[in-house]
C-alpha cells in the first residue's frame, strides 16, 4: 500500500478537475485511482434516463465483513459564474494566505479528499484491513437532476445484494467553525403550482373579462399565511414560500386569461407529504371559494423529511468531532436538500464536512488547516465506528 496521501494535495487535484453537472472531467477517474492504490475493488457505472445526460458514477470498497461503513459525495460542482470576478481564477485550485481557492473546494471535494485520506490512514494503521468494510459512493449528479446518480447506485447495490449499515454525507455541514454542526436528517421538500383560470378581455371592460390575477392573489395570502406547526425536537417550523406569480401577457390593457403561481414548502417530521399536500389544498380551495376562483393545484418534489436518532452513528461522530476540536457539535436538520435523502431509506446517514458559508458562491474556499483537522476527525470516526462492540 502507498503513503496516503495529503488531503491539501489531494482536494487540489480534485478541483483542478473541472467536473462541472454532469461532466466527470477526470475527477471521478481520480477517486477511482486513490483507492484502487489503497485496495478497494472499484465499480464505474454510468446511468442514463429519458431527456436527461448520462452521469458516471463509482461504488468502491474494502473488506466483505459487516458493518459495512460508507462514506457518499458527489464530484459534481455548480458553473463557477463570471471566471474574471474570482480572486483567483476557479479551477487553479491555487492557495493564498493559507486558504484554498476552487469551485468545490468545500462543496464538497475538499470533503472527499479528506475522507479518502482518512481512510489511507485508517488502513495504513490496520494492516489495510477494516475490521468491517469501508465502502464510497460517490456520483457525478447532486448539483443536477439527482436521478441518474446515488439513487441508482443504491438500486444497483440493492440487486447485489449488497448492504450499507451506516453513511456519512461528506455535505459542508458546519456553519460557523469546523465541527460546530452535525446534519441528523433534512426537511421534506414540496413545489407546487396553481393555476386560476379566467376570461381574456380588455382592461376597459373588466364587467365582461374575468381577471384571475386578484382571485390567485387571494389564494397565495392564504397560502403564505398558512402556520404549519411551530417547530419539531429537532426542526424548524414548516413554512411555504411563494416563489414564482406570472401571466401570459405583456400589454398593460388587456386582462389575462389565466394566471399561475409556483411556491415550495420545507416541512418538519410533524407532516408526511400526503397529509401537507391535503393541508395545502384544503387551504387553497377554502381561499378559492372566497373569490370564486376555479383553479388547478399540482405537485411535485423528491425528497421526504427524514431524521437519524442519537444512536451509534450520530454519537460516533459527535464524539470524533469532540475530541479533536474540543467542542460538542449541535444536531440540526436545517439547509436544503441532499443525496442523504436516498440513502436514509437503506441505512442511518449523518452529514458532516466543512464549513458552508462559501458553497456555490465566487471565492468558493477553505482553510488549509480546516483540511487537515476534517482528516483527523474522520480518521478517529472510522477507528472508533469499527471499534464498537
């Protein structure tokens, strides 16, 4: 087995791939290489889908015996932007003042570096042998359309026969100092849309026009000032933003014939999505009726709230981060979406990487140092995950 190699080095020459959805760039084939020369057995599978571009994909791991401990990222990043509004340009992967400079160096290449270094180590210190198994899902699609990445890998496992008894989520999870938060599940998502319909007319004739700009601006009041809940042990109070309102209609004069709106809700283990999309519709039919608004109300959405309990995962970890950083972590559910909410169906997932208060923004960037302290922390989550009873 070689040195393992430095996380530093190796998140450099991630983000010098410029692995921008769904392009692999030679990131992938990167990962691929590193643990291959740690003794992985690797898979590169590519998936497509109808109307969407094919995205590489790799499964690697060490050991066949149980627990199988996986780590999942995606090498996928957002489009830099304006290339000429960075301070150092975003896949030179250059460092300045100790800080590493890249699109992806926190989200989440940087991540990816450190746990496979993490795990060099951990191996390097074990013989190269895992008292269970140490696997990496890693996929080129989150920043994406998220269908031909994680969850077909998981399809693909699950046809092998093939088990994952816990994962981490390499997502940048701290806020304000490394190690300060612990991701233990997300907020379900939900985008809607309502369409009302009424009669075109010029806008000096409204008795003969029906305009159902007013009536949709009745339902979204409502639906804006719907209280869900008030909070859950672990998250927020659900709440629904209205995000888009239009016509199809350019001239000043004329009444529309229909008028559509689009929001999207975040909501806590008090809902299911069944039970919010009824609340929602009780909600928008109740305003309709006020106005006498005929309307149309569609959903749409991947991804149910999901939480992972303290338990040997969740405690593993906040201990990791506690003994090599000095403070204990704080459990949350709060930001978007990730690829966790696949894998929670097949195994407990926690999120834990770097700080996020650059992710897909120009001068994306980390702190050298936080790179290594991230490898630390991992390292001593492997060695005691598999030191359980």
């Amino acid at each position: 087995m070689h040195p393992p190699p430095d996380p530093i080095l190796l998140a450099q020459a991630l983000i010098r791939c410029p692995s921008v959805t769904p392009a692999e760039a030679g990131a992938l084939t990167l990962v691929e290489d590193v643990l291959k020369g740690a003794g992985f057995n690797c898979h590169r599978m590519t998936f497509s889908d109808t109307d969407t571009a094919d995205v590489e994909n790799l499964y690697a791991r060490i050991g066949t015996a149980e627990p199988n401990l996986c780590f999942a990222g995606h090498t996928d990043v957002v489009p830099p932007g304006d290339d000429a509004a960075w301070t150092l340009p975003p896949f030179a992967a250059e460092i300045r003042d100790d800080v590493l400079y890249g699109r992806g160096a926190v989200d989440m290449k940087g991540a990816i570096a450190c746990f496979m270094v993490a795990a060099r180590r951990y191996l390097s210190a074990t013989g190269g042998k895992p008292k269970g198994s140490l696997s990496f899902l890693i996929t080129g699609d989150e920043e994406g359309e998220s269908i031909n990445g994680t969850i077909k890998v998981i399809n693909w496992l699950k046809e092998r026969g093939e088990v994952l008894d816990a994962c981490v989520v390499g997502e940048p999870s701290s806020r304000h100092e490394l190690g300060d938060e612990i991701k233990i599940g997300r907020r379900g998502t939900l985008n809607g849309e309502i369409i009302v319909s009424g009669k075109q007319g010029h806008s000096a004739y409204p008795h003969i026009a029906d305009n159902p700009l007013p009536k949709l601006a009745r339902i979204i009041d409502r639906l804006a000032a719907l209280e869900l809940d008030t909070g859950t042990h672990y998250f927020e109070p659900s709440h629904i933003a209205v995000t888009v309102v239009s016509a199809p209609n350019t001239a000043t004069n004329v009444i529309p014939g229909l008028a559509r709106a689009k929001f999207n809700a975040r909501y806590n283990d008090a809902h299911t999505r069944t039970k919010l999309e009824a609340v929602i519709r009780r909600c928008c039919e109740s305003a309709a009726a006020e106005v006498g608004a005929e309307f149309s109300l569609t959903f749409s959405g991947t991804g149910d709230v999901f939480i992972t309990d303290p338990g040997p995962l969740v405690d593993t970890m906040a201990a990791a981060v506690r003994d090599v950083t000095g403070h204990t972590p704080k459990l949350t559910t709060t930001g978007g979406t990730s690829d966790a909410r696949f894998i929670k169906d097949v195994c407990p997932v926690v999120e834990f990487g770097l700080i996020n208060a650059t992710i897909h923004q120009v001068d994306e960037r980390v702190p050298v140092a936080d790179l290594e302290t991230l490898t630390r922390i991992y390292e001593l989550f492997i060695a005691d995950y598999f030191a359980r009873d």
